[in-house]
C-alpha cells in the first residue's frame, strides 16, 4: 500500500459484487484480480464471504479489508496492484450458492448506495455492477426495478439510455446499441416513441460519445420501428410522423443521425463500418444482434448518469453458482472493467481539451 496518488492510467473502479447466490461475487474477484494492473478495483460486499470465494476460486487472490467507516475517515487508501480492495459491506443472513434470501437484499442495495457515494466523494473513479436479483430486494421490502432505474433516481437524472456495446470480433469496429424503450410490452412500444423522448435520447447518446468515449463528431444511425422502416407509410406512419422528424431535428442541433433504416438491413458491415452507434427502438430491435455477435464479451452501460457505470450483459446465473465455482465464465466482467477505465480516460482527456 501506498499514499501516492492515484495515476490516472490506473482508475479507482467501485465493484459492487451483486448477488451473493449467483455468480457476481466469483467474477468479480477473478476479473478484479485478471485486470489489476490495469485497475484499482475496489470490490464492495461482504468481506469474510468475499475472502472464502477467493480463497476457493483462487487461491492466489489477495485481498485487503476496509471498513466504511475508514474510508468515510481518510477516503481510499492506495493500493498497489499485488492485492484488491473490499470495502465490507455485511450480508444478514449466510448464503447457500444459487438459492436466494430476501435477508440480504438490503445490504445488495446498500452496496450500490456506498458506491454512489464514494464517486462523489471521489474515492472512485467509475461504477461497475456485478448482476443482481431484483426480486431479492423487492421481497425485502424495497421496491426495485433495476440497476439503471435505481441509479438514476439517486443522481437525480430524468432521462437515461441503456446501451449494450462489444466488439463481434478481432479487427472489427466496436457494436454499440441504444435502446430508445427497454423493458416494455411489445404492445405499448409504439406509443412511447415520441417526437421529445427521440430528442432526449439522441441528445444524450451524442454527448456521452463525446464526453465518455472520446469520439469527437459520432455518426448515430437510427433504426425504424415498423418493417421495411414502415414501408413509405404503408406499414405504419410511425417513421414518417416522429422519428423522420426527430432526426431533422437532432441534426439541425449539429448531432449526426441518420436513418430511420428498415433494422432488417441495417445491422451489415457496410452500415456498421462508418457507424459510432446504432439506436433502436425496442429491446429485441437490437440486442439479439448484438448478443449473437458479442455474448459473454458485451458490456452494458448507462448513458445520461453524470458518472461511469457499467455492467456485465448476463444475469445471476443462479443455477450456475448451485453447481459450484469455477464454472462461471468472467469474460463480460472483464470487459465492463475495461470499459469503464477507458471510459475514464477518455472523460479525462476530454475535460483536458
């Protein structure tokens, strides 16, 4: 350990471990302790349950304890990469791999609330969310709907874009998609596509390629809702009453988005290879693409929070931990940990200039 300051090459990333019946607590440490050259990763979550996952998934892990009242006293100590980080936060109740217990929803949550808290503090640099169980917490008395809802309702952020993002293979450009409705009915899609949710979503996307990515003037292609981009009217009016217009009118703000494209035909490298992001308009739009493209190495990012977040593209995986560790594949955690430091320099050199 040492108190000279942190360099910037190497990010301060808070870690919350998910749910301690899946497989977040098992990838985050071995992803944790792969990148720590590369990464400060500070992992929050019960620190005994923490030392006996390492200890049996990795025997070579090394880990640090700290407690939240020492970091609340003298902030983040500065860690050399030969060992990680954990901020203890204690479960309830004792975990049995792959079964769920609402006694420890609570301290789940609590996790998520001390990383928010140390990125204002400026303890940490970014966020990176191992997968959690959202019936876990609501069954613990707190009504829950996800990570990104949760995040933005702390920081106070009205609109927010989830964006799943990878690379579909070595020399191919990265696939990045947003999302203009996550999870809805397919019945009630259309009528939250608006002329003033498009416009907040393409401002959003715009800026935070700008700002987090470091892409200067990034080109945005916009997917169309109906078939065939609604066929000239023929298969519905939705592209030429709202996302026609809003289109206009995001690149009369100076943003470059094109489209609305038929989704069928967009998705090909001839589109793909001039393209920073494509926004669909519903989930299963644009995230089977790109998960048959990049599963287990895709991130997902929210966009519009004023901080870093990522996350991991897959779930608990409960029925996975049940069998025990070792199983768990960390590619996807692996990824979000890179992301989010580079998303970190790139907000860096863009404050810089």
């Amino acid at each position: 350990m040492t108190d000279a300051p942190r360099a910037a090459a190497r990010p301060a990333l808070a870690v919350t471990t998910g749910e301690p019946a899946g497989i977040g607590p098992e990838i985050a440490l071995r992803a944790a302790w792969a990148l720590r050259a590369e990464a400060n990763c500070v992992l929050i979550g019960d620190a005994a349950f923490l030392a006996l996952t390492a200890s049996l998934a990795d025997p070579a892990i090394r880990l640090a304890a700290l407690s939240v009242q020492a970091l609340r006293n003298g902030g983040l100590p500065r860690f050399g990469p030969d060992r990680i980080a954990v901020v203890d936060v204690p479960l309830a109740a004792h975990v049995v791999p792959g079964r769920l217990d609402p006694e420890n929803g609570r301290a789940v949550l609590a996790t998520l609330d001390l990383a928010l808290e140390g990125v204002a503090a400026g303890w940490f640099d970014a966020i990176v969310t191992a997968p959690l169980q959202k019936s876990t917490i609501n069954d613990a008395g707190v009504a829950f709907s996800g990570h990104t809802e949760y995040l933005a309702e702390k920081t106070g952020t009205a609109q927010v874009v989830m964006m799943l993002a990878g690379e579909p293979g070595a020399g191919q450009p990265p696939l990045r998609v947003a999302l203009a409705s996550t999870h809805l009915p397919l019945k009630d899609v259309a009528a939250a596509i608006t002329g003033e949710r498009l416009a907040a979503i393409l401002d959003i996307i715009a800026h935070d390629l700008r700002t987090k990515f470091g892409l200067a003037a990034p080109r945005i292609l916009v997917a169309g809702l109906n078939p065939h981009a609604g066929e000239n009217g023929y298969l519905g009016r939705e592209e030429i009453d709202t996302i026609a217009p809003a289109i206009a009118a995001a690149r009369a703000r100076g943003i470059d988005a094109r489209g609305p494209y038929p989704a069928d035909t967009l998705f090909q490298p001839k589109y793909l290879a001039g393209a920073d992001c494509v926004l669909a308009m519903y989930h299963d739009q644009g995230l089977p693409v790109l998960k048959y493209a990049t599963f287990g190495r895709g991130v997902n990012i929210t966009l519009g929070l004023p901080l870093i977040r990522t996350s991991v593209d897959h779930g608990t995986a409960l029925d996975l931990a049940a069998k025990g560790l070792g199983l768990a594949d960390c590619a996807s955690m692996e990824e979000a940990l890179r992301s989010a430091a580079r998303m970190v320099a790139a907000r860096a050199s863009t404050i810089k200039h």
